[in-house]
C-alpha cells in the first residue's frame, strides 16, 4: 500500500471537492483506484502501488470555477508535499515542455510571451524559496497560477492560429473535417434542421442495438433510415454509431444478466451483420462498439472485451472493407479508474486491437467537458492537445464526441445523475469553451472531426443542457460560432 500526502493551503477547494476529484496517475497516466481522505489540511491518497506519480486535483481559478491541474511525477515520501506548489510546479513543467516541442516544430512565439514564462519560473522559485524559510508564498503562488494561465491561453491562441493555416495549406483550400451533431431519436426538422445544416459537414447517427433490435431476432432500422433520409438531404457525410453501445441503457431491453455471455455475442455479431449489410453503400463511417470504459449490465473478463471487440470490428470489415470503422473511449483521461480496479484500461485494449490487426481504422473519444461522475474534468487548452498528443501515439484518425453545459440547475429531460464541474456556466461559456475546444481540435493533424452528443436539450439525454438547442427548440449560442467558423475555415463535404 503506497501513501501520498500533500498539504492544503486555505485556498484550496471545498473538502468535498478535493476528496471526490482528486486521483494518482502512474507513468503512462493511467490513474490507480485511490482512497483519498481530506485529515484537517492534509489530503491523503492510498493506493496499491509504491510508485512515482502524479496527482491530478481541481484548483478554483480567479472567476470562481474550478480546472484540473497535474503535478509533476512525485515519488513517495513521509515528508508531505505542499498542493498548491505542486501543481503550479506542474503547469509551469507542463508550458515549458510544450513550448518546446511546439517551437521545435515551427511555432513562432512572441518574446513577450517567453519573458513571460522566464517571469513565471521566478515567481514560483520565489515560492518555493519563501517556504524554505518557513514564511507565507500564497502572493507569489497566486500571481504565478494567474501569470501561468494567461500564458497557456498565449500559447494555445499562436497554436491555433498556425496550425489552422498550415492545415489549410496542406489541405490547398479550406479544411476537410467531420462536424456535426450525433443525432438519437428526433429527426432534425424546421429551424432546428436549418441552424444545424448551417455548420455541419457531417452527422453520426446513434442508432444501437437497443434502437435496430427491439425483440430477439425482430430487427427494425426505421429510425437510421430516417436519419440517413435527412444527412442525405443536408448534404452531409454520414456515420452510424456505436451499433453495440455498452452503456445500460442503450442495450436491448430483452437482454438480462442471467443469459451466458456466448449468447449475448452472437445476437451482438448477428445485429452487426444484419446492419452493416443494409446501410454499407450509404455510409461513411462505422462506430461499432464503445465506449469501453463504461459499467456493463453484465460481467465478462476484461480479456473477453477485448476478443468482443475484435469479433465486432472484423465483422463490420468483412461486410464493408472500404469505410472507416472505429470504437469509442468514454472519459479520454481516464478519470474513471480513480474509483475502480481495471487491469486492461481502455489503451491497453485499443493497443491490444491494432496489434492483433483486426482492421480498426479509428478512435473516438468521448468528450463530455465539464461533467461529472462520467464525463471530462474542466482541463484547459494545453493539457487537451497533450492528451490528444496521448491517444495520437497508434497513427490513427481521432473523432471527438463533444459537449459542454451551458447551465447549473436542474435539467428535466436528464436521465443520469451526472452533474456539472464546478463552473459559472452560461450559454457563453458554453460557447467559450466549444470555440476554444473545437479550434484546437481541428489544428491537430489527426483529429478529423467532432460530434456534439447530446445535440439538443429537448428529448432525453445523459448530460444536462449539454445541447445545442435548449428545452424549447431555440438555438444556443454556440450554433453561430458553428456556423461562422465552417464558413470561414471548413471544405464543403465530398461524397
């Protein structure tokens, strides 16, 4: 059992919050199960494993929110380590590596920007200086957190910008790139299927087993077919997916726990099969199983996963060889293995998949910004391309399904309890953070597109006012930087 202790300072967060967000990563950022207890000022995290780490806790920003940042790799020892220095120490680490791989590579930066960085290494020796003498560096710790913020947005705002045009050099014309919503049960229609056709090059389809096989054997594709009606009217590229979603309530309603595993993979390979066979000329993309780190109704072996997975996508290859087919990752971070034991986390299967050569041709990973238990903690621009950087390792096409709140109360048509980060969350925040997130997604070379789910607010959805359109139909702010920005930077799509 291996013990880490850090100190807090009386800037931290709510208890609460330190103790249900807070977790340990290992060196390929794969987090432990943790115990994490909040003793007076001493956050205690108990894990099992002795090894270094880095610990990744919320910290409250100037505008009262809260963003996730990381230490740097610690080892363990009795002394406990002071938090807030820790994790600045960590960002400042974090812009510095960043900004020198991004320079190697051509990024052209200001030198008000690299005295900025040099002021920030002085304001956090200042910091660390002052607590060697036993007295109070909260004024250097906290014009060094503000100074670092700034500094990351810097960055990230050059990045973009260079990015997006070297891209679209490459591309000689504007971007091809996937956008779109990922469609469940309404069919876009009126001012709705207007504001959405404005900005969408593309649209994934939530059709499931639960949606294509409503009794054992008894399959009905009445809701893709009328889906696929309206992509093909918009002009869209069309994708369909997850076919076998793992999440409980998008599995059919006829499957219990009791029935043997073996049966419940033939009825799965047999609805793939019957799907890809109907919908393979009318389709540009196959997301047949995801995500994979989510709590199945049922239990099987994490070894058996991934055969399951296997079986799934060399069985839609078989039928379609020419179409991309991918499985999707929920919580690209990993947050989810704070609170459980996981032997074969969702990289090692991917990695496990290509090894195999199985025919997999992409990943997408979930991306619910701001929520929790199960979506994405508040992570700032920075820390989302080192992790896009994390999952580009395999060389293959990244699809980002995306949302982010754009409320705090009470969603009616919710139907999970997931909850919103710690955030003042309105419509332009929402806005704020798709601009931010989605501009930088498109200047990764190998993310090729991102669907919003859930894209509307007014039939049932797992995370509350994550849509594009509100309880009434009308569109949320974030559907005009959707629009401006397909018209400004994105290729018409080629079918």
């Amino acid at each position: 059992m291996g013990i880490m202790q850090f100190q807090v300072s009386d800037e931290a967060p709510t208890p609460d919050a330190l103790e249900s967000l807070a977790y340990l990563a290992g060196f390929e950022r794969i987090p432990w199960r943790s115990e994490v207890r909040l003793h007076s000022d001493l956050l205690e995290l108990r894990r099992p494993s002795q090894q270094s780490a880095s610990l990744t806790a919320p910290w409250m920003m100037s505008d009262g929110g809260l963003l996730a940042l990381t230490t740097g790799t610690l080892v363990e020892r009795k002394r406990p380590y002071h938090l807030w220095t820790e994790l600045l120490r960590g960002k400042v680490g974090q812009l510095l590596n960043q900004y020198s791989e991004w320079h190697a590579l051509g990024l052209e930066v200001s030198s008000r920007l690299e005295q900025g960085i040099e002021k920030a290494i002085d304001l956090l020796g200042d910091a660390i200086f002052a607590q060697g003498k036993g007295e109070r560096a909260n004024g250097y710790l906290k014009e060094c957190l503000q100074l670092t913020h700034e500094l990351c947005e810097e960055i990230c705002d050059q990045y973009v910008r260079q990015s997006l045009m070297v891209r679209r050099l490459t591309s000689r014309g504007k971007i091809p790139f996937w956008i779109g919503p990922s469609l469940q049960q309404i069919e876009p229609s009126g001012k709705v299927g207007e504001v959405l056709a404005s900005f969408a090059t593309a649209a994934s389809i939530g059709f499931t087993w639960a949606d294509g096989e409503p009794a054992p054997q008894k399959y009905c594709f009445d809701l893709a077919d009328s889906q696929l009606m309206w992509c093909k009217q918009a002009g869209v590229l069309r994708g369909i997916g997850p076919l076998i979603c793992l999440t409980p309530d998008r599995l059919p309603i006829w499957l219990s726990s009791d029935i043997p595993f073996s049966v419940i993979e033939t009825g799965a390979l047999n609805f793939v099969a019957q799907t890809v066979r109907r919908f393979r000329a009318k389709v540009d993309f196959w997301e047949v199983l995801g995500p994979l780190n989510v709590t199945m109704p049922f239990r099987i072996s994490e070894e058996k996963m991934a055969l399951f997975a296997a079986r799934v996508i060399q069985t839609a290859r078989n039928l379609d060889p020419g179409v991309v087919i991918a499985i999707s990752v929920r919580q690209p971070w990993l947050e989810d293995l704070r609170s459980h034991e996981c032997d074969y986390p969702a990289p090692f299967i991917v990695d496990a998949l290509l090894r195999a050569g199985v025919g997999l041709d992409g990943i997408v990973l979930e991306m619910q910004l701001g929520y929790v238990p199960q979506g994405t903690f508040l992570r700032d621009r920075l820390d989302l391309a080192r992790q896009i950087d994390y999952w580009s390792k395999w060389g293959l096409p990244l699809f980002i399904r995306f949302c982010v709140p754009s409320r705090n109360d009470a969603d009616p048509l919710c139907t999970s309890p997931f909850q919103t980060f710690p955030w003042p969350w309105s419509e332009t925040e929402q806005s704020r953070w798709a601009r931010d997130y989605v501009m930088m997604l498109v200047g990764c070379p190998l993310v090729r597109g991102v669907f919003w789910s859930p894209w509307c607010d007014f039939e049932p959805h797992e995370f509350p006012h994550g849509g594009l359109f509100d309880l009434t139909q009308r569109p949320k702010e974030v559907t005009r930087f959707l629009a401006e920005f397909r018209k400004e930077w994105l290729a018409e799509p080629i079918r």
